[in-house]
C-alpha cells in the first residue's frame, strides 16, 4: 500500500470519495487536533490501534465516519478491521477482548469496531473496505485505511 496524500475538504466537510492510505501519526495530526472532543477521539484511535496491533494477527485498518471530516466534534471514532485468518479472539486477552465485541467497544472506547478475518471478506477485501465509505442518507465520502509501513 503506498501512501496516499489526505486531499482538502469538500464543500460538505467530507473528503472526496476513496480510500486513502496513510500512518497513524498524519491521521492524528489531520483530525485529532483543534477541539477537546476531537483530540479525545483521537486519543481513542490510537488506544484501539495499540490493541489491535498488539495481537499480532491485524491485516488492515479502516476508519471512516465523523472523525475523518471536518466535524468540529466528532461523535465517536468508527473502525473496520480486517483480521488475519489465523486470528483466535480466545487467545486475546485483557483489553484488547473489548475491541472485538461491538456493544463493548462502544461502551468503553466510544468506538463502533466491526471485524472480520479477510476469509470473511464478502466480495474480498477492497470490495468490502470500500462498502464502509456508503452512508445510510447517501453519498460517499472518503475513507482512511491506516498503515504502518509504504510500498
């Protein structure tokens, strides 16, 4: 995955419609800064990307919804993970549990995680991180899969 330049906002505050590939530190900088809320969610990004990557079994990371706008006050943050196939959720232990189990995740984090193995990548894996850029009102604003290393 190489790199992609986070483009400006539209006129509705999203970006244009795409996946973008950038690193954990440019998302931060980008979307959690400016109000208390937006530097909380971002605190929570980073909590469950630890997490997640704490498992050693994470293969892609996708955020999407109110926090990569340019909402003022992003409600919470919204993450799709896809998890290698040899991922065992019984084999994670502590905290890292609560990011698996969506009701959880939301209650503890303030995050709305859905997961799957790339097994279980309906359509494969771009078709599926793609759907997440659709909202239920319409339209398709971009979407961010983090990464940890350039092509």
């Amino acid at each position: 995955m190489q790199l992609s330049t986070l483009p400006a906002f539209n006129e509705a505050g999203d970006l244009a419609p795409g996946v973008y590939c950038a690193r954990l530190s440019t998302v931060l900088e980008h979307f959690g800064q400016g109000s208390v809320q937006s530097c909380a969610v971002a605190d929570r990004l980073r909590r469950i990307y630890d997490l997640v990557v704490s498992t050693g079994r994470l293969a892609r990371f996708v955020v999407f919804g109110s926090f990569v706008t340019s909402k003022a006050e992003p409600n919470d943050v919204d993450i799709v993970l896809l998890m290698e196939d040899s991922f065992d959720l019984a084999s994670v232990t502590g905290e890292a549990v609560l990011v698996f189990q969506h009701m959880q995740a939301d209650a503890h984090f303030g995050a709305s995680v859905f997961w799957t193995r790339r097994s279980g990548a309906i359509g494969g894996e771009q078709t599926m991180i793609e759907y997440w850029q659709a909202r239920r009102e319409g339209g398709q604003p971009g979407i961010i899969e983090i990464v940890r290393k350039a092509s």
